[in-house]
C-alpha cells in the first residue's frame, strides 16, 4: 500500500491509550430512529505511557451533553473522533449521544434487523455507539442496564449475567428495563446488545467444576424449530474445550441470536454470540448436509473464543491472527474428532485452495499478520483465518502433541486478561519447548505460497529427495527469506507395503537434502502428506505413479491428492492440447470408488475434480492465458468422461447409498448422501434427468432435493421443478437463498449474466440483505466460466450492484469486489473489460474507503 496515503495505519505505529478503564455503565433507552446512550466511564492514567492527549474514537454520534467530573470540558475534533482536556488524575466521563439504528444499513454498531435491534462491534463498531477508547487493547467491566418498551422488544440481552436471573422474574427493576453485568474485563469490539421480539430454544450445560450454565438460542417466532441442532452443537463444544483444551466457560448464561442481516457469519460478542441466521438455523427440511457441517463448525469456532479472543484478546487488529487463526485451528480439532479426519482434512484444503492461494498469489496478498491496513474489514481474510490456522497447524507438527498441549496451557496462564501479541504466542512455544522460533516467524511476516520442487535420487540402496523453496515476490515483499517447511513423508515399496512410516522434515534452507538409506529397490515417496504445510507442490512424477499412489497410499490425504493431481493433469493437457481424459485417472478412480471399505464421503470427494477457476490459475502459473470456455468445455468433457468409464458402477452407488432411515445429519448418513449424489451428478449425463426427476420428487430433505434440481438443470429438465420449489419454500428466506444460487450455478456459460440479471429484479432480490445479495452476485462470481464470459455482461453487471451497495453496505462491497482479483490472468480483452469496471467502480463520487482500499490495491 503506498505510504503516501494519511488513512495508512501501520503495525510499526502502535502506541498504547495512556488511560486504563476501571468499569463502564451504559444506559440505552432504545428507539428505532433515536436511540439514546448514556456512558458513565471511570478512567485513570496509565502512569507508564502517560503522556498523550486523551482520544477518543466516536462517528455518527449526535452529542446531547459530556462532562468530565460534572463539567463541561473542551474538545477537539479530530476525524474518527474527539481529544478532550481532562486532568492529570483520575476522572469519571459522562456522556449522552443520540443514534439511529433504522439508518444504520452498514450492519455496524446498532442496526435494526426486521424489527429486532442488535449490534456488530468488531472490528471498530463501538465507535458508531458511543464515545469510546474503540481499540482491542483497552479492557474493562461493562455494566448495561436497557429500557424500552416491553410490547416491541420483550426480549433484551446484553453481555455478561442477566442481573434478573437472581431475583423473582416478576420483580426486575421495572417491566421495560433489563440489567446485565460481565465480571469479565472486555475490549468494546465484544459488546453486544439485543432486543426484540424473540422466542428461545432453551438448555443447560453442566461445567466440569459442576457449575450449571443457562443456554439459549434466540430466535424470530416461527424458528423455534429450527434451534435443535445448534444447541447440540453448542454442547459438544462446551465439552470437547473441558476436554481437549481444560477451557471451562466462565458466566451462568451463554445467549446466541439468530439475525437475518449480518455481514459475516458470525459474532463471539462476551456470553452473547450473534449469529447469521444461516450459520445456526437448521432443520433437514430446509438445510443440506454441508449446511449442518458448517453450522457445527461456526457453533464451535464462536464459542471456543470465549477462551481464544475474549478471555486473551489481540493487542492490536494487527494480531487478529493471534486469535482467528487459532479459534479455526479449534474448530478444525473438533470437526476432525466429530466426524472424518481425513475428510475434513481435505475439505479444508479445498477451501484454503480455492480461497486462499488465489488471495495469496495476486494483488491482495498479505502477510498472515498484515504490517499496515487502511480498512481493518478488508482484513478478515482467508489468509488470516485459515492460512493463520495451517500456520498453527505447522507448529504442532513441528513441537509435538505434548509440547503443543503444554505451550497452549502456559498461554493460558500467562495471558489471561491479556492484549496480547504474535510474539507473545511464540514466546509461549519458545519457553515450552526452548526452541528458538525466530525463522518460524516468517511464517507470520511473508506473504505468498511458498513453492516447494523436490527431485529424487536413488543410488546404492538409499532414496534422497532433493528439496528446494522458493517463494515469488508479492505486493511490497519483493525478496523472501527461506521458511522452515515440515514435510510429511512415508514411503512405500513397489507392493504398495510402507516401509518408512510418516515423518516430517525439517526444510529450513533454500535447497535441502534428506537420504533415506537400506532400501534394497527404490520406493516410492509419498510427500507432503496430510498437506503438512500451505504450499505447492512440484513434483517430476508420471501417471503411472499418481496411480499407484492412488491404488496404495496408506495415507488418507495423499491418496485422494494422487488422484485429484491425475485429474488435474488430465485436464490441463485437455485444455493446452485437446487431448482426451486421462485413461490411469478413470480406471485408478474406478478401482476407489468400488472399494467398499472406504468411508462414502471419502468417496465422493475422490469424484470431485479442480474447480475451473483453480485450472484458469494453474495455467496461468505455467505462463499460458487461460481461455474461459476452453476450460469449461475440458471439464465438461472429463465429467462425461467420467460418467461413460463408471457407467456400470454408478447405478450400484447411488443405489446402495440411499439412506432408509429418518434423517441425521451425523457424519456417516451425510456421506452416503454426497457419494449417492455424486453419483446421481454423472448418472443424470447418462440417463438424461429421470433418476434426477425421481429423487426430487420423492426428497424428504433439503440435501437430496437440492442435488435433485441441480441435476435437473444440468439437463435442462428443470423448470418445472424451479417453479414447484419456489412455491414450496417461498416463504423460507433461507431456501429462497439457495433458489437464487442455483439458477446462476447451473447457467450455461453464455447465459449466466442475463439470468443473474433477471433475478435481480426478481420482488424477492432484497439486495440490502447480505445473504441475499451474495447469494446471487456471489454465485454469478463462483460461476467461472459464465463470469468471465468474453461478453463482459457479468463484469458489468457485479460493477453495477457494487456501485448501488457500496453507499449502503459498504463492508459487504468491499468484500465482493475480490471477484476481480484474479484479473490479471486473463486476456487482454479480459483485461480490458475488467479495467474499465474497475475504473468506473473507483470514480464514484464518495467511494466508501472499504471499497476504495480494496480496488486500489486489486488495480495494483
Ligand atoms: N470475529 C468473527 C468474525 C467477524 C468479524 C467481523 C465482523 O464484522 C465486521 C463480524 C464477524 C469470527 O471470527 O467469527
Ligand atoms: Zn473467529
């Protein structure tokens, strides 16, 4: 980012607040147009740094009165905030702000939501409630007390203990008012407050010390049915963090609200997690299987930041990792303990793929803990999360289970309470292990997917594998220092036996060495298993060897890679010489899918092959342009290819993995289902739709009826089915989403624009809703080939609703802008059309600074 410019906030800049918090009560008397908050703050100087004006942060605020120790004090503006004089002492603040939630569309601070009020404080959203130190380091006691009128928000909730939970209900302070209190020390980012017309799915939870925590998840009427399966969730995380992590939760109540317009997924405010009602509301009628995954995956993943974020917090949003990278390594140990291992192993490297290595090899890469930032939303990244979570991953191969468990247990102890930093964490694993982790740092500071090359040697009975790194310059980083790099290798003998079982090297230089001697014939490598560290792979090895590896690999991630790296092949050499699919992958493939003994899920992720844009990105790393419909067609092709070879096994796996009993969203049923509709995927290119037409008409939930249309689409026998199911579901907001994806999922190429088009004037295109919007731009951005159709229709038609959004939701536009970032792969009439949105997209008058930020570095 260019230094010039002033809103550049930089790592290097941090200075600490200069006044230290002791306890903060507000008062909100609720109104939807004119809400007023009342704060009464006890500061006093931090006699270490004290030697700074007093700032503090506010936007959007119309001050009714402030006073400091009851007087009327002198302020300055600034911009994002205010400097006041206030004496050298202790002081108490005194301020009285009106805001309008009803106005607020950015979904940051308090907003309305159908009628319910809540708010988003993180990253810098208490600014937009109150004059505050809005800043991650600044931690203290919140009391709330909430007024308003009992008939339109019978339900208020804020952090912390409802103080009416220890009197006779009858008998709260008044019937419009609710007191809470968190006994916690918390920065303003995880303030939350709630109020509305709400119903709640109820439980408890029994801690490991015997303390019983009141659960509930809040919900809009009508959803109450929709809560079961997050409640379990919620519980076998609270569980499993006793368990594996000895994390007890630490308040008598634990709240989750379900709110239909958020930016995210979801909040892990203190004690008061507010959720996307698509990331907690399910039920087998209206969510698929990999709804319910996810579900369970983002219960864990905002409950265990009680203890990674909320009980440890970062210093500064420069450390967001410290606490996002480490809260998905969570949720990741736990998904893996709930359901597949490997499954889940390779799911997660689909999405760092396909998410992250494009983000990290273009013009919005950035390190793991970013050095400057002009908007701190554009920084929720997957490079943050979940290359922040590999790089944790890494650590633990690399010290041990027992040191890891040992290190996490030090950082507990030393740092509860704390702001805390990267260093801070490595200090931990340092003291715990005395390894000096001063090269694994990097691992935090340079940007970019290292490459790694290995080339092998056999001679005189030993197999060495010459390994080298390199990693190519990204935006601001044009040298790179060498990472330590923990390769996982097994290797196996001509049979398929192992005879050298998993062990990791350690790379630490550029080129590398590492002999494996007394093997009497030359055995076969099998590297980087597990995906042991976020790198590419090079690799000199033919076909024949993916499929022996394919055939025999003891290890699970390996095996399905070996295959997937066939497809590849397949399809690239399809793409750049037009010729057929590859012969080893079709018969290797057939030989796994007819392995009974393999888990279903596992099975069907081996049917799965690159995504388009993955191969657009591999061909233009081998210096070619990749032509959209070129690449389009070749996956078409390996796809029919697919359904022709398996044409005598695939009516036996789609019938054999029909589930007969009730619906459960658990593991094993869900992977019958997705090997039965990978199955019914390539089945539907042989018979035309009728199992497609079959199963739709006979699906009892969501994951079977869902495939079902699709496939119809597929084959162009849909309508019908489209129009019977929006009938059927009109009125669920959440299956109406997925309506809207799948027309524009299932487009042919040239078509995508004008259906995408078409819907967005649809009466249910409610464009303000986040979800709504992303559902049909961001499925029109998922379709490859539609989107970059040589036309430019879609490019045009993105730039048209960013343009309309980005006044109103600024964060959300920001964020979808990333759909250009790969634009310089392209062609240069590709390049061209792009440019000229870009162009158009960055000369709106009044650009918000998120969308501003996020063209100006894509532009490059
Ligand atoms: N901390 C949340 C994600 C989140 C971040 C920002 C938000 O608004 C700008 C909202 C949610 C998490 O990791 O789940
Ligand atoms: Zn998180």
């Amino acid at each position: 980012m260019p230094d010039a410019s002033p809103q550049t906030i930089y790592l290097k800049d941090y200075k600490p607040f200069g006044w230290i918090i002791d306890d903060v009560h507000l008062t909100f008397r609720l109104h939807p147009t004119a809400t007023r908050v009342i704060s009464r703050i006890r500061f006093r100087p931090d006699h270490d740094v004290h030697d700074r004006p007093f700032f503090l942060h506010g936007e959007d605020l119309k001050t009714i009165s402030i006073r400091v120790d009851g007087h009327e004090p002198t302020i300055y503006e600034q911009s994002g905030g205010i400097t006041v004089d206030v004496p050298d002492a202790p002081f108490n603040w005194e301020a009285e702000v009106e805001i309008n939630p009803s106005a607020n569309t950015a979904l940051e601070g308090l907003y309305m939501s159908n009628g319910m009020y809540c708010t988003q404080c993180e990253a810098e959203g208490f600014r937009k409630i109150t004059w505050y130190p809005d800043r991650p380091d600044v931690m203290a006691k919140f009391t709330v007390r909430i007024e308003s009128d009992a008939e339109h928000t019978p339900v208020m909730l804020s952090n912390g203990n409802g103080l009416y939970y220890e009197q006779d209900s009858t008998k709260t302070p008044a019937p419009n008012v609710t007191i809470y209190q968190d006994p916690w020390p918390k920065p303003a980012y995880l303030f939350a407050l709630v109020a509305g017309d709400l119903v709640a799915h109820e439980d408890s939870f029994t801690t490991v010390s015997g303390k019983e925590v009141h659960l509930a998840i809040w919900v809009r009427p009508g959803d109450e049915h929709k809560c079961a399966f997050g409640m379990e969730a919620l519980k076998k995380s609270m569980k499993w963090d006793e368990d594996v992590y000895g994390r007890e939760y630490d308040l008598d109540e634990f709240n989750i609200v379900a709110v239909d317009d958020f930016n995210m997924g979801a909040m892990e405010n203190k004690g008061l997690n507010i959720f996307n009602s698509s990331c907690v509301l399910a039920s087998p009628e209206t969510s698929t299987d990999a709804n319910f995954e996810r579900i369970e995956a983002i219960i864990a993943h905002e409950y265990f930041h009680n203890w990674t974020g909320n009980r440890i917090t970062c210093r500064d949003w420069f450390q967001l990792c410290l606490k996002e990278g480490l809260t998905v390594f969570r949720d990741q140990q736990f998904t893996d303990d709930m359901r597949s291992a490997p499954v889940a192993r390779i799911s997660n490297v689909l999405a760092l793929r396909a998410r992250q290595f494009p983000e990290d090899q273009g013009p919005l890469s950035h390190p793991v803990r970013p050095e400057s930032f002009q908007e701190i939303n554009n920084f929720y990244t997957a490079t943050v999360y979940e290359k922040g979570s590999e790089v944790i991953g890494m650590l633990k191969t690399l010290v041990g289970d027992e040191a890891y468990a040992k290190a996490l247990n030090l950082y507990f102890d030393r740092h509860d309470g704390d702001a805390a930093t990267i260093e801070d964490w490595l200090k931990v694993f340092e003291d715990a292990t005395g390894r000096d982790l001063s090269q694994f740092k990097r691992w935090y500071s340079q940007s970019g997917t290292p490459r790694v090359t290995v080339r092998e040697e056999y001679a005189q009975d030993t197999l060495t594998l010459h390994i080298s790194q390199r990693t190519a310059p990204t935006p601001g980083q044009e040298t790179k220092e060498p990472q330590i790099i923990p390769i996982a290798v097994g290797l196996l003998n001509p049979n398929g036996d192992e005879v050298q079982e998993t062990t990791v090297l350690e790379l630490r230089d550029s080129e590398q060495s590492f002999s494996f001697p007394g093997h009497a014939s030359r055995p076969v490598p099998s590297i980087l298993r597990g995906f042991s560290a976020p790198v590419l792979l090079d690799q000199e090895i033919d076909a024949d060897r993916r499929a022996f590896l394919l055939a025999h690999d003891t290890d699970p991630f390996n095996r399905w890679e070996s295959g997937r790296m066939l497809a590849r092949e397949s399809l690239l050499s399809s793409v750049k010489e037009g010729s057929a699919p590859n012969a080893a992958y079709l018969d290797g493939l057939k030989l796994v899918l007819r392995d009974d003994t393999l888990d279903p899920a596992y099975r069907a992720l081996m049917l799965g092959q690159p995504s388009q844009s993955e191969l657009a990105g591999l061909l233009h790393d081998a210096g070619h342009v990749p032509a959209p419909e070129a690449i389009h067609a070749a996956s078409e092709a390996l796809r029919q290819a697919k359904a022709d070879h398996l044409s005598d096994i695939l009516p036996g796996l789609y019938a054999d993995h029909q589930v007969e009993e009730p619906f459960s969203a658990e593991a094993g049923p869900a992977g019958q289902r997705a090997l039965a509709n990978a199955a019914l995927d390539l089945l539907t290119r042989l018979d035309g739709g009728a199992t497609a037409a079959m199963q739709y008409t006979r699906a009892d939930n969501m994951t079977q009826q869902l495939a079902a249309l699709g496939a119809l689409l597929d084959a162009d026998q849909g309508q019908e089915a489209l129009t019977a199911f929006y009938d059927q579901w009109r009125d669920d907001r959440l299956v109406i989403d997925k309506w809207f994806s799948l027309q524009v999922l299932h487009a042919k190429p040239g078509d995508a624009a004008d259906v995408a088009r078409r819907l967005t004037n649809h009466m249910d295109f409610d464009w303000k809703n986040p979800n709504r919007f992303r559902a049909l731009l961001g499925a029109l951005q998922m379709h490859h080939a539609g989107f970059h159709h040589e036309s430019g229709a879609a490019y045009e038609l993105l730039a048209d609703w960013l343009i309309r959004l980005d006044p109103v939701n600024p964060q959300t536009t920001a964020r979808m802008s990333t759909a250009f970032q790969t634009w310089k792969r392209y062609d240069t009439k590709r390049q061209a059309l792009i440019g000229a949105q870009l162009d158009r997209i960055s000369k709106q008058p009044e650009l918000s600074r998120d969308t501003t930020e996020m063209i100006t570095r894509i532009r490059g």
